[in-house]
C-alpha cells in the first residue's frame, strides 16, 4: 500500500472520537516495529520524523524510499503517513520534494504574522500534491532535536486564524511538553484546548509531548477534540531499557550474540509492544 496523507485518517479519529498515534522512528528496527504493530492491530498510522532524525538517517529521501519499501516487502496494508515533525520552512519544501506525504511546519517561534504567511505557503505547496499539513500555534515545551520549547499555552484567537488557512490539523501549546515529565507538572490545560476545538470549528488537534501523560487525560484531550497523539521518548526509553538488560545479562557474549540483529532485537520488541498499547489506549485499533 502506498503512503497516504494524514488528512483522511484524522479526519476519520475527530469524527470517531478516537485518535491516530504519531510514532517517531530513528532507524530501520524502529521503522519495523512501528509498521508490524499497527498492521497487527489493524490501526492506521504516522511515522513521524524529526529534521536530526531525517539528517541521522541521510537525508528524507532515504527514509521515504526505506519507508515505502518497507510497506511493500512487509505487506502492510493498514494506512500510513510519512510525516516530517516540527519541520522547519525548507525542511517542509525538501520533505515534500522527497516523497514525504505529510508535513509538519513549525513556525511558532516566529512573529505571528510570519508564521501566517509561512504557514500559508507551505499549505498551498503541499495541498497542491495531495500532502497534508499541520502548523503550530504556542511552543512546546521541552527539546526534541534542538528544537527547544517553552511550554507556552497557545492563543485560541491565533489557532482560529491558522485553522482558517485551511491547515489539515493543528498542533496547540497546552502545557504539553517533550521529554520526561517532571514530578511538579501542573498537568494539560483543558480549558484553553476547549476553547481552541471551539474557535477551530472542529479540526483535528494534535497532541505533542505525548509521551507521560496519564490515561485520564489522553481519554479527555481526544474527548475534547485531540485526533493526533505524539509519542518518541517512550520509545526510546523502552527500547534503551530492553537492551541495557540484554547487555548486562551479557548475552552479547554468548554465541553471536554481539550479532547487531540479535543486539537490537530486544529493543525493537519492546517499541512494538509499546505502540500496540498506544494503538489500543489511543483507540485506532481496528480503524484502518
């Protein structure tokens, strides 16, 4: 099956109540897991990645290609979404020119107007090749690849304002954060995300940071209009973990068990029973 834009899927979530995991992948194991999880469930799903990720694995096109050919060995007949993670304006234009069929283009640390305008083009390239879109509004806290946010709560009078560009789905600062959750924080604004599905006139909102955060609030930010979950450190945190214990169980050392596809077999398990779990809390699973 070939890569599908995100438009219809979360399209489909909003109206279902449900919403649609964006897993971001880093190499070939996690491209793997990711892809038989959701096929498995019967899910539809993003492959999210990020500009370091993109730059670590050569370059969009490789990914993409590696992506495609992935579906296809694998005969993975669910949806899937490439999707480029807080891209910036040329990383948007080069994923799209790489086969990309959805992007994300970040330009919440502009100007407000200059990420109107940004935003604006980057959404009619894209719309034009049938690549869906979604923009940011209110930085998200915490670090993904050098892209450093501070938390902010998005204004729901400017999430009005790119909605009506004609964004396919909006990514809104709610306290969300990426990376670990620390013990003191306060928790989601479900006030503001109200006010944002309100003034959005229902588009799918997206969920960054999503990694941490408690079941109860996943349930309420979908019942309030959330169709689009981000995950990546929990990932990386349970692959981390699967592979410290093979190591220190010094299974590396016997036989071939150095061997790199025993090595990170593992890790590559523990994101696929992750993502199945996700899959099923998020409620995509039998959607596709």
């Amino acid at each position: 099956m070939a890569l599908v834009s995100a438009k219809e899927m979360l399209e489909k979530a909003h109206a279902g109540h449900y919403a649609v995991g964006q897993f971001n992948i880093n190499n070939l194991e996690w491209t793997k897991a990711i892809l038989l999880a959701a096929q498995e469930t019967n899910s539809p799903v993003i492959l999210g990645v990020s500009e370091g990720a993109g730059k670590y694995m050569t370059g969009y096109k490789t990914v993409a290609d590696m992506v495609k050919a992935m579906i296809d060995y694998l005969g993975i007949t669910v949806p899937v979404a490439l999707h480029l993670d807080h891209g910036s304006y040329d990383g948007a234009k080069k994923a799209i020119e790489a086969g990309f069929s959805s992007v994300m283009f970040d330009g919440s640390h502009y100007p407000f107007e200059e990420n109107v305008e940004k935003s604006t083009e980057i959404i009619n390239l894209a719309h034009s090749l049938g690549i869906s879109v979604e923009c940011e509004v209110g930085a998200i806290g915490g670090e993904e690849d050098g892209v450093v946010g501070g938390g902010e709560v998005a204004d729901p009078a400017e999430c009005a304002k790119i909605a009506d560009l004609g964004v396919d789905f909006l990514a809104a600062g709610i306290g969300n954060i990426h990376g670990k959750y620390p013990a003191n924080w306060a928790g989601l604004n479900f006030e503001v995300l109200g006010k944002i599905q309100e003034v959005t006139n229902g588009k799918p909102l997206v969920l960054h940071g999503g990694s941490g955060i408690p079941a109860d609030q996943i349930a309420k930010a979908i019942s309030l209009g959330v169709s689009k979950i981000n995950v990546n450190t929990e990932c990386q945190l349970v692959f981390a973990e699967a592979t410290r214990k093979y190591i220190e169980a010094g299974k590396d050392l016997e036989g071939k068990g150095f061997d790199p596809r025993k090595l990170l077999a593992p890790g590559t398990e523990a994101i696929k029973q992750l993502v199945i779990a996700k899959i099923k809390e998020f409620g995509s699973n039998d959607k596709a």
